[in-house]
C-alpha cells in the first residue's frame, strides 16, 4: 500500500512540475507589440465599430449595378484569406475584407464578447459605418459562422457566400472549450510561432505551398501588434460550440455555397447538408481544393461568385 501511495505522490508532484513549467512558459514576458499604425501596409484602412477599431481593405470600385462583397475570414487567420481572390472579382463588384475583432491588425480587446453573434454585431456596425447598401456577406470555416448571423440581423445584406463554413462542424479547435488556467494564453502564446502558425495553416491545404513567406509575414503581424497576447488569451477563452445550424432553415437570403470537396476537416458530404438546409442555395463543388477553397482554387471560386450575378 505504501509502495501505491509513493507512486501516486510521485505522480501528482510530476503534473505540478509540468503544470507549473505551462504557467511559466505562457506568462513568460512577452512584449509590448507595435502600434498597429506602424504595421499596416499602404492598402490598409482602419475604421471604428461600435468603439472597436477594425482594419479593412478593399478592391475595386463601386459597381452600382452589383452588390458590394464583404468577406470574413476564419480562425486564426486575417484579411490577406482573400488576397488571392478579391483581385478577380473587381471587373464585376467591389470587395471588402476586414480583420475581426481578435485577429489582424484589428483591435483585441480583453472585455470583448467574442461569441459568433456578438461578432457579427460588429461586422453589421462596420457596415453600417461604410454606408454600404446591397450588400452580400461572405464567410470562410468560422467566419461563415459569423457571416451566417450578419445575414440575419443586417438589413443591408442581400446575399450570402459561404466557403466551407463551420456551421455544421465548426472551424475552431473544439478543445479551446475546456481550456483552463493556464491554457487559453498558452494558445495565444503557441500561435505567436511562426511555426506553429504555418504548420497549423498548412495541414488544410492540398497545395501547401500556398503558404509562403509572403502570406505568413501578413500572418504574423497580428502576434507583432500591441495588445496581443492579452486579447487573445481572452478570445481562446471564450469559445463555445454555436448552433447556427440551427439557423439554416430561417435563412431569407439567395446563398452562394463554394465548397473544396478535399476538406480535411469536414465530412464530404457536408456540402450537401448545407445545401439542403438552406432554401434555395446554389452549391458549387471545388475539385483539387480543400478548407481553403477560395486560396486554393481562387478563379473557379471568383467565377462562381461572377456567375451568380442575376442570383442576388
């Protein structure tokens, strides 16, 4: 019996070692970060919603004809998402693409609601701010989620494109649900690797290559900026699992649904349980194409979204 109990004493004196080494690598001094101001790039323009400033850029010119195209980029990811895309749409509509509240260079408050409604909340501000009228909401993995809300709680939105959304499996690591002390800063620790960043991205990808240097240095100005690591501690603190897919039937408006059959992370036939639940979408299957179906096959996507000009 003694022998049991010195090998359980061992045990839990070894998970306090190791619990405390987590504690002390995650609240290692990080950094202050950069102002944003000194991050952004000639493109960028910064606006405030509802007292939170949100870094956006845009493509093209207004098409009076055409709705305007504003896109929500996923978890852990920013604007540069529809880098590759936005560019082949401006013949035919202007694109916006902001930076969520938690990501980019936009702002990472630490009393900041990050549920999926609260953040569409701020995409509706952010619209609204813009002056922006007919406009469709586009959303990738999470920020289909997101966009899934704006649809419904924007009177501007006349449309909706979502690229492989998590709606029905959700795109957000569903451990950051049980994280406890100390673990939701070691997670915006860990995504502050460079790294960890690239191998996190690339393991949805057929085309890993996608991900070069370029696309990882616009990656990595979120964790540079100021603010960082106390914002996202509080993001990966707050995630729970939504129910939008209980949403899906209410859905009032013409929905674009471009799906990468390749995905990972999501069932194939997903796409089309998304498509039978949202009345009269329009679903577009993406060969040779993953969860980012909109970096990796950005023409046939661009062309889905052209095609569905008299579908809005």
């Amino acid at each position: 019996m003694q022998i049991v109990r010195n090998i359980l004493k061992t045990i839990v004196a070894l998970l306090l070692i190791v619990y405390g080494g987590l504690i002390g690598y995650a609240y290692w001094p990080y950094g202050e970060g950069i102002p944003v101001e000194e991050l952004a790039g000639p493109d960028d323009k910064f606006i405030d919603a509802d007292g939170i400033q949100l870094r956006y850029r845009t493509w093209g010119q207004p098409r009076p004809a055409q709705p305007t195209l504003v896109f929500i980029h996923g978890f852990a990811n920013s604007l540069q998402s529809f880098n590759r895309i936005a560019p082949l749409l401006t013949e035919h509509y202007q694109v916006f693409a902001l930076d969520m509240p938690g990501f980019g260079l936009s702002a990472k408050p630490v009393d900041h609601d990050y549920s999926n409604l609260s953040q569409a909340k701020i995409v509706a501000s952010f619209i609204a701010q813009l002056g922006l009228e007919n406009v469709v909401i586009g959303g990738h993995s999470m920020g289909g989620a997101h966009a899934l809300h704006v649809a419904t709680i924007a009177p501007q939105v006349t449309g909706m494109i979502l690229f492989n959304p998590g709606i029905i499996t959700t795109g957000v690591p569903s451990a950051t649900q049980y994280f406890i002390f100390p673990l939701p800063r070691l997670a915006a620790k860990t995504f502050s690797a460079r790294e960890f960043r690239e191998s996190f991205l690339t393991s949805s990808y057929l085309d890993p290559g996608i991900i070069n240097d370029d696309v990882l240095d616009e990656l990595m100005l979120g964790p540079r900026s100021e603010g960082y690591i106390e914002g996202t501690t509080a993001l990966m603190s707050y995630y729970k699992a939504g129910d939008e897919i209980n949403m899906l039937a209410d859905v009032k408006v013409p929905t674009l649904i471009v799906w990468g059959i390749e995905d990972k992370r999501k069932p194939r036939d997903e796409a089309q349980q998304l498509n039978n639940k949202i009345k009269g979408s329009r679903l577009i299957i993406v060969e040779d194409a993953a969860h980012y179906v909109h970096e990796e096959k950005p023409g046939i996507a661009a062309q889905a979204i052209i095609d569905a000009r008299g579908f809005w």
